[in-house]
C-alpha cells in the first residue's frame, strides 16, 4: 500500500517534471528578489503571461493536430488594428465596444480560416501556410492603418486592457476563461477527441468517421481568433492600435506549448502543460528583469530553457 | 462554432435489412486506375446476410483496394455498388459507416495517446447534455464491446501501452460494435495467438446469426476454410473465381491465387563444419535469456517462436540495436565487440527487420537511393558520390533480384511490399555481408516473391556464408532451416536438426 504510494508518487513527479520546474523557479526567485512574491508583482507577472497565454492556447489546438501557426504575431496586430479603428475617434465614427470587439474578434478568425482552409482543403504544409500569413496579416495590417498608430480609442475599450474586477487584471480573467473554455472544449467534447485523433494518426480518424479536414480548419480558426483576442488587449493596454505590435509573439507562444511537453508530431500534450509553459516564460522574463539581468542576456537565457524543457521531455520518453 | 458530428448512437438496423433471399452487398464491376497501374478491372463481389465472403489473392492482388473503394476512402473509376438494394456513392468513410459497413484495418491504427473507450467510440462518442462526451456511459460500452471478445482491459488505458495483439483485438471490437450490416476484415488476426483467434471465430459465428454480411481477407487458407461460406479469388486486380468454400480446397485456391502450381522451398546448400558465428549464454535482461547457438558457414539456422518467444530481441542483440546484459558472440573467430549497428555493419552483419517500413525503408525516397545509402562511402570521388556507380551496382542488383519497378528513379513507397522486400535485401547485399539475418523476411509478400527471396537465401548462404531466418511461419522455417532453434518466453526450448523437425516437434517446443 505504502510502496504503491510511492510509485505513484514517482510516476507523478516524472511526469510533471515542468511543474517541479516552475515551483523551484518561483522558490529561487522568491529568494533572490523581495518583490519578486508581491501582490503588484504577480498581477504584473499574470498581465503580461495574459496576452502570450491566448497565443498558446490556440498554439496547443494547432500543434496537437500536428501543425503550427508561425502567424499569430501579425493575425494579433490586425485583429488589434481593426478593433481598435472601430474603436478610435480619430477615424471616422467611434463605435462602441459590442462592435469593435467582435469586429477585431471576426478579422483573425477570418485568417485563422484562411490558414484553415489552405491546410485542411488544399493541403498546403501549415508551416508554410501560416510563414505566408505571417507577412501577408502584417501586410493588412500596415495597410487598414496606412502604417500609423491608431490612438484615442473609447474608455471602455482601454479597460479591456488596463481595467481590474476585484483586483484582478481584466487581460488576466479574459485569459482563465478562455483557457476554461478550452478545457472544456479539448478535454469534455467530441471535438476535442478529434483534435488528438488528428494529430495522434489522421488516416484512423478519418476511417472512424471524423471529418478530419473540418477539425484542422476549426482549429486554425480558434488560433486566429484568440489571436485577434490577444491582440485586442495588447491594443487597448497600450490605448492604441500599433502596426507593429506582436513581431515575434509566435515564437514566445510556440515555446510555451513544447515546454508544457506538447509534441510537435502531434496527438500528445496537455492544455495544463501549456498554462505551466506560459507562466514559466513570464516569471523567467520578470525574474530576469527584477535582477537587473540585460536583455540581451534575457534572449539567451530564454532559448536556452526551451531547449532544455525538449530535452528534459525526450529524455524521459526513452 | 460547429463540431464534426458523429453517429451518435450505436444504430441497430435489422429493420433496414432486406428479405433474406437477396444480397445484402452485391459489387459489381469495379476498375480502379492508380498512376501507373491498374489496379482492379472489372472485378465483383456479392454477399448474402449471415454469411461470411472471405477473399484472397497474393498481396498487390487488390484486395485492400477493393475494400477502400467500398468504404468511400478511394473513389472508383467504374462499376456499381448495390447496399441492401440501394445505390451506394461514397466519397468519405463516414457515409459508409453510416450506411452500414465497417472494417478493420490491416494495418493496425490506433491512436496511443487516447484510451481504448476514445479509440472504440471514436466519430461516435455517446454525449451528455448534448455537446460533451459522457466519460462514464462511454467506457461502460467500451467494456461491453471488449466483453464481446473475452478481452478484460480498462477502458481507461492508453491504447499505447497494449501489446499489438490487444491493440487488433480492440480494433475488432470496434468494427464489431458498429453492429453494421457488412463487416470488412483484412487480416484481422495477423497479430493474434491461436486462443485469440478462437474467441475472433465465435464472435464472426454470433454474427453470421444475427444476419451480418463479413468480407473476410486472410493470407491464412486454414482460417478461410474454417470460417467462410463462399470464397472469391483476385490476382492481379482480375477477378478469378468465387466459389462456395465447400467445392475447393487449398490447392486449389493456391492454384488460383499464383495461377499456377504452387512451388515448394527452393534449399539446395550443405552446411559445412566451419563456425561462422557462436552465441555463448546471451542474456538481455526483461527479453531472453541464456541463448547458446553456433551457426556454420553454408547453414540456415531457423529461429521460430509464438509471438514474444523474443525472436526479434535476439536479433537485435545480436546487431547490437540493444546490448545484450551479459554473454558473448564470436564471429568469424573473433569476439564481437560492436555496441552500434553501425559497427555490426562493418563486421559484415547485415539485419532485415521485421517491419520495412517502419525500420527498413525510406519510403519517399527512390528505389536507388533507398538500395545505396548503406554504400554511398564505397561510391565516392574527393567526397562526392558517383551517381554512375551508384546506378550501376543499384541496376545489376535490382537484375540479381528481379525488382520490378519502372525504373531506379521510383518512390518505394509506389512498389508492392514484395518489391520493397527486394530493395531492403538488395541494401544489405551491396555491403557484401558474410551474415545475413533476416526477421520475419516474407511477411505480408505474395508468394511469388517469397519463392524468390527462398531461393536467393539457398544461393547466399553456398557461398560460404550464413543466415540466421526468424520467422513465426512454420512451414517457412521447416522447408529454409539446416536446423531450427525454438524459443519460447524468452528461453532456449531446444535446437533441433532438419531431420528431428516436424510441425510436431518444432510446436511441441514453442507452446
């Protein structure tokens, strides 16, 4: 009784080995830093895990179908763009935020589709799909806003970004629900099921009688939506609609999924290795900066703990 | 946002059925063209309920073809397919599976990361609330499926850590459980020992009962004889014969199946005396144990043994893919030391393995490139490989072993699993190897092919060479082997010389 006990106290440690990852970086830090375990500080932590968070969230449907969206950074830009011109007074009418919000929401689940369709009908490699979506969303992007940034936007739209309920940061509660959402989504549907069948063996799936195509284009559709979504609070936080915002968001997002030990292969992972991967990249990039540790070092150190959770992760799979 | 929804329940459809005096399948004339090849023309079937349709024909035949064109994965370029008297148009699986016919895949395809219930209700998940998945509902028929085949497995478990029989036994039962009105299984018991395949017969036996149609493709003649009603021959994307089973026998069939008489094993090498490679008590911990053999230049030394008698391990030890725990080989008079592969290689070892194309072949590369990569050194000029060289041994050994293909330049993955045998074979044969071990070397390749691979391996070894042939056909290893070493859990069961072994002797050892 005692021995089972113990097993599976083992099995539980090496299967969440990032988990034990994350608690000790907290414990350092905690330590090295006084402000690091401070009320201010992890609500700052969680704001800005927020925004990289929805990213992976779709990141992880992408990725366990066995493709990727090396687009989000730029769908984040437009979706933020075009919400933010709906909800701007300097061009044209300000609309109020029942409109800019789905506006924003509808313009990066359109390229999400797009992604999608290219994928999942036209069977076009998703890296190279979403490499083209890349350039072409920030494209649109620069174009909707003739390349400036898009400000005075309605109060009610900045508290999307900078507003608190009971405390908590508004991006912060957008972000829990949503990921609830998704569990409930990947974990309690059919098509959750179908998302792991894809990517676990796609030919299986399809001869059990999942429409497999219309799960690949259902998920590049979630990314590109969340991703407008992320893009919406980055633009409301900064109060204004920046066309360049989000370069390079896609590799914080993609390295957040494969620390939280998702397969890139597909059909493997969990929504909660996500939340753990996320989280680790905000606190290492606040950790960093409470030490005073420069930014250049901060990249290194940031590549390095990618590589390292992968590693970890094969090492135990052997 | 909407989801892919699949059968939700499982549907009973006895009243769909037709009067029992018609077909409940009746295919007729089917063509199918590939790039390339034609790979069915004009071919029919027809299936009465309740009986059991078994199909056969050597591999590239078209049987598997034929079945993906009646589950909507190909489409057909001619032909007609009547379902309970109506029309049938596929174009998805789905819609077969809706109208009624299921199958069991011949090549195993679950998915290890889910449960066996998310694997067996897989496209037809029963639901709570409308939109998600009912966990509990869903494993307690997944647990009634099971039943159905005496497999007592928790529904929980990740079908990644069955054994590959459970694996086919799950996959059965999934097929089952649609209880659709035709049942399509190709080779359904390819992985399953002889108790398994007992509890497969009694369920096709409850079936036949209950009014369902079963297409039933099997290599094994003995299983079409005990459990088919009718039989329909293809060769060659022809259709041949269908009979009723009770006015043929296995010669016959076999007549039909090669279109001609069918030839015995090709062996015409004497062993010498010399030792080409002793095994002194290798051990693998958790694999085998205690494995003593000498095997002599000119010999093939059989290994047979039931699934997991661990004949696969021991060549694996052998080609140093793992490291034996303790024991010692000798080869060609000296200690083996190798810990890679690679150096197994340079010692002149060569290893076909069991699975060619999870571990022998680079399937979208070409039939030369494929037969090359092991020689590219031997090929070489100031670093850069010579493609005429190359071409050249690649040409004079595809001649050698009669790989047909339309030229060096084709993707193997286009070849038949016989031709693709031959390029695996043909690799290793280019680094001129004096030990030759082959696993499981004519699994799932027609029987012209294998007669050809018989007679290369008589040739091989006359040159003073030596094979060692694990194989768990047994007339295979009774009409190749200079002697026969069955394992059994693990274990050495006993040696026994050409003379001693009979089907008798070598299963008395192995069970």
């Amino acid at each position: 009784m005692k021995q089972a006990r113990s097993l599976r106290i083992r099995i539980f440690l090496v299967e969440n080995g990032i988990i034990l990852a994350f608690i000790l970086l907290v414990v350092a830090l905690t330590f090295s830093s006084e402000f690091f375990l401070t009320g201010p500080n992890i609500r700052n932590v969680l704001r800005q895990a927020s925004i990289n968070g929805l990213l992976a969230i779709g990141m992880t449907f992408v990725i366990l179908t066995a493709g990727i969206d090396l687009s989000v950074g730029s769908v984040l830009a437009f979706g933020g763009m075009i919400a933010a011109i709906f909800a701007s007074s300097s061009l044209g009418e300000q609309y109020p935020l029942y409109v800019a919000l789905p506006m924003g929401l509808a313009a990066g689940a359109m390229l999400g589709m797009v992604n999608g369709s290219l994928v999942a009908f036209f069977r076009v490699p998703p890296f190279v799909v979403t490499l083209g979506m890349l350039s072409i969303a920030r494209g649109l992007t620069l174009i909707s806003s003739d390349g400036m940034p898009v400000s005075r936007l309605s109060p009610e739209y900045i508290y999307v970004g900078q507003g608190m309920v009971a405390g908590i940061p508004v991006p912060v509660l957008i972000f829990f629900g949503v990921l609830g959402l998704a569990w409930l989504l990947l974990y309690q549907t059919p098509f959750g099921r179908y998302v792991y069948a894809v990517g676990g063996n796609e030919e299986a799936a399809r001869i059990s009688g999942v429409n497999t195509r219309m799960v690949k284009f259902t998920v590049y559709a979630i990314s590109g939506c969340l991703a407008a979504l992320g893009g919406i609070i980055l633009s409301a936080r900064t109060t204004a609609g920046l066309p360049q915002a989000g370069v390079a968001y896609e590799l914080d997002a993609i390295a957040a999924v494969v620390i939280g030990g998702t397969s890139l292969a597909g059909g493997q992972g969990r929504l909660f290795g996500t939340l753990i991967g996320v989280l680790i990249i905000a606190v290492v990039n606040n950790g960093l900066d409470l030490l005073g540790v420069s930014a250049y070092y901060q990249l290194t150190f940031k590549g390095a703990i990618i590589v390292a959770a992968v590693l970890l992760d094969s090492m135990r799979q052997r | 946002m909407t989801f892919p929804v699949g059968r939700s329940d499982v549907a009973t459809s006895e009243a769909a059925m037709p009067p029992q005096s018609g077909l409940i399948l009746d295919v007729q004339g089917i063509s199918k063209r590939f790039p390339g090849v034609q790979a069915l023309s004009d071919v029919s079937i027809q299936v009465r309920p309740g009986t059991v349709h078994a199909l056969v024909g050597e591999n590239g035949a078209g049987k598997s073809t034929l079945m993906k064109i009646l589950i909507g994965w190909h489409r057909r370029d001619r032909g007609e397919i009547t379902l309970k008297g109506q029309v049938v148009d596929f174009h998805e699986p789905k819609q077969a599976l809706d109208a009624g016919i299921s199958i069991i895949q011949q090549e195993l395809s679950a998915i290890g990361d889910m449960s066996i219930a998310e694997n067996l209700f897989l496209g037809r998940e029963p639901r709570r609330a409308g939109a998600f998945i009912d966990y509990p509902g869903m494993n307690a028929l997944a647990k009634d499926a099971m039943a159905e085949l005496e497999l007592d497995l928790d529904p929980w478990q990740k079908m990644k850590t069955l054994s590959v029989a459970q694996m086919q036994l799950v996959e059965i039962a999934k097929a089952i459980s649609y209880e659709a009105d035709i049942i399509i299984m190709d080779e359904p018991t390819s992985a399953l020992g002889d108790r398994e395949i007992e509890h497969l017969m009694a369920s096709i036996r409850k079936l036949k009962a209950r009014g369902t149609g079963i297409i039933y493709i099997s290599h094994k003649l003995e299983e079409v004889f005990e459990i088919a009603d009718e039989v329909t021959v293809l060769r060659d994307g022809h259709h041949i014969a269908s009979m009723p089973t009770g006015e043929t026998d296995r010669d016959g069939l076999i007549r039909l199946m090669i279109g001609r008489e069918a030839k015995g094993f090709p062996k015409t090498n004497t062993p010498t005396t010399q030792p080409l490679l002793e095994v002194e008590q290798l051990t693998r911990e958790g694999e085998f144990r205690d494995v003593s053999f000498t095997l002599h230049k000119g010999e093939i030394l059989g290994v047979f043994g039931l699934m997991g008698a661990g004949k696969s391990e021991l060549l694996n030890a052998l080609f140093s893919v793992t490291r034996a725990t303790s024991g010692s080989v000798t080869f060609q008079g000296k200690r083996l030391r190798a810990r890679y592969p690679s150096q197994a290689m340079r010692n002149n070892m060569a290893l076909i393995t069991e699975d060619r194309k999870a571990t022998g072949l680079i399937l979208p590369m070409s039939v030369r490139d494929n037969m090359a990569i092991s020689t590219l050194g031997r090929h070489t000029r100031f670093g850069f490989v010579s493609a005429l060289g190359v071409g050249r041994v690649v040409s004079s050994m595809s001649r050698d072993l009669d790989v047909r293909m339309a030229s060096p330049r084709q993707l193997v993955k286009f070849l038949s699993g016989g031709n693709q045998q031959k390029v695996v074979l043909g690799r290793w044969l280019l680094t001129k190897p004096s030990l030759l071990m082959l696993d499981e070397p004519t699994r799932g390749i027609d029987i012209g092919a294998k007669a050809e691979i018989y007679r290369f391996m008589s040739e091989f070894v006359d040159q003073g060479k030596g094979i060692v042939l694990a194989s768990s056909e047994l007339p295979e290893v009774l009409g190749m082997s200079d002697r026969i070493l069955v394992m059994k859990a693990g274990r050495m069961a006993g040696i026994l010389s050409r003379e001693q072994a009979s089907e008798e002797a070598v299963m008395q050892l192995a069970v």
